[in-house]
C-alpha cells in the first residue's frame, strides 16, 4: 500500500520555509535524490530559483 502526501510538496518547497530535509521527513523520502525527483519542478520554477538565488541581497562582511 502506498500513500500520498496530500498538502503539496512541491507547493511546501516553493515557499522556502522549510528545509530539504523538513520536507523530506513528511514526505517519507530517504534521500535528496528521490525528494528533488518527486516534485519535479518545471524549468521556469528552476529558473526562478536560480534568480531569486543570484539577486538575493548579500550579508555584511565583517
């Protein structure tokens, strides 16, 4: 018997509020691979990601 997770995965990961591994333990998956596979994201999700990453704002150095 298998199960789903039925509040959406891939909407839980596009909020950035939890971690990988949060996520991961309510879903049930083992591993990195396996998570990131489940909840196929489109290309311009990933394209989103990779923006929102390169114009975050910086931290300070001190």
């Amino acid at each position: 018997m298998t199960s789903t997770v039925p509040f959406g995965t891939t909407n839980m990961y596009l909020t950035h509020q939890f971690t990988r591994l949060q996520m991961m333990h309510v879903s049930g998956h083992l591993t990195e691979k396996t998570f990131m596979y489940y909840i196929k994201l489109s290309s311009d999700e990933i394209a989103d990601e990779i923006d929102a990453i390169i114009h975050a704002p910086n931290p300070e150095v001190f």
